[in-house]
C-alpha cells in the first residue's frame, strides 16, 4: 500500500536523476497481450515497468561511417565504433542506476545492456525489442530503415532498457512519427536489404543480407546516416 507507493515514488525520482539525452517509462498494463510484454515477463516474470533510456549518436561521427575498408589506409568509421563503446556505456550505467534505485527499495529489476543483449541467431532477433519498447514509450516511431526514429535525434540513437518490478508513472515523449516515408534508407542501403513493405508494418527487411553485408565490409550506417529526420 503506503510502503509501495513511496517505494517507487523514490525511483521515480532516481529517474529525473539519469544522465541521457531522452527516457521514457512504459507501463507492463499499456503492453498487455503483445509480444513485448511477453518478453519482459520471460525475463523478469514480476516486470511492472519498463525504463527505456537513449542517448545521442552524433552526426559529425557519422559522417566518416561509410562501409568499405582499404588495406592500411585510415579508417575513419573507426571512429563510430569508438564513439558506440563510449555512448553504450553511459546508456548502460543508465539502466543500472534504475536497477540499483530498484534493489535499494527491495525492488527486482533487470538491466539490459545497450550492447551485446542476447541474440536468437535463427531469426536475428533479440530477446527484448529495445525499439519497440522504445515506440511503446512514446520516444519514437518505427521507421522504414527497421529502426526506431526519433523527433530530435531520428535514428541516431542507442538505447537501453531496464525491466523493474516498481510500478512508475508513464514518462512520455511528445512524439510524432518523424519518419517521413521518404524512402531514401531504402534506395541507398548498399545491402539491398530494404524493401518497401508490401503488407501491414511499418517496414520490410532481410535481416540476413543486412547482417553479411555488415560482416563483410567492416560495418554499415548508411540507413543511420543518409535518414534527414533529426538533421
């Protein structure tokens, strides 16, 4: 009763204390039935609440991240990756305050790191959709590129989760869909692997061709970089 309500009203305030550029709070109530939700509760079946913290990827980085390497020559999308291994960190120690705020109060929680969450190889896809939890919270839309747009930053975002047994308000994004169908992810992905979609979704992707293409150039942004929606 009394003793909960307190209980989260201090997380919640642990949350005005994150050092991110954008998080929201989805409730587990808003996800009921959906894939979502059943991926948080198979991860931490007492989820009342998902934490979805994003941080700036930036633009002047990006523009040295186009695929393709030459043999001894500078790679300046290195750049990128460097710039990724800082920014992953401090999304990450962002869901980690949330689940230390949890656990101070008693709370369960399950931070997910913003790289290197668990993989299912046979289809490509994570255990927890970070970008649907981030659509979900209203930081976003899902655009054509597979990915989640956002109003100020477009793609150029990584993202981070925490699942939390504490029950906390919604905190929501003003979003609108800033994906703006202009198509130009699809008509410069060097994979092929964009397609326009053909039946209901907001995009159509061969995850496979994406994922060798990135293997075997050294890396691809394109869809990241060439997207004008937070330009």
């Amino acid at each position: 009763g009394q003793a909960q309500a307190t209980t989260n009203a201090i997380i919640q305030d642990s949350l005005s204390k994150l050092d991110v550029d954008v998080f929201a709070v989805v409730s587990l109530e808003g996800l009921a039935g959906s894939k979502l939700e059943k991926a948080a509760l198979r991860l931490l079946p007492e989820t009342r609440s998902v934490v979805v913290c994003a941080m700036e990827v930036y633009p002047e980085v990006l523009d040295h991240a186009k695929p393709g390497r030459t043999t001894g020559a500078a790679q300046l999308s290195d750049l990128l990756d460097r710039h990724n291994d800082f920014i992953n960190g401090r999304v990450t120690k962002a869901v980690y305050d949330v689940a230390k705020a949890s656990h101070k109060s008693g709370l369960k929680a399950l931070p997910l790191p913003a790289a290197g969450c668990p993989l299912d190889t046979r289809f490509l896809d994570a255990v927890f959709s970070y970008k649907h939890a981030g659509q979900a919270a209203g930081l976003g839309y899902i655009g054509r590129s597979s990915l989640l747009i956002t109003p100020t930053f477009g793609p150029r975002v990584r993202l981070s989760c925490c699942l939390t047994e504490a029950v906390l308000e919604p905190v929501e994004e003003a979003a609108t869909n800033a994906c703006e169908g202009c198509d130009i992810c699809i008509a410069s992905c060097p994979a092929g692997a964009l397609s326009t979609p053909q039946s209901e979704g907001p995009y159509a992707i061969n995850k496979f061709a994406c994922s060798a293409f990135r293997n075997a150039s050294g890396g691809c942004s394109e869809c990241v970089r060439l997207c004008p929606a937070g330009r």
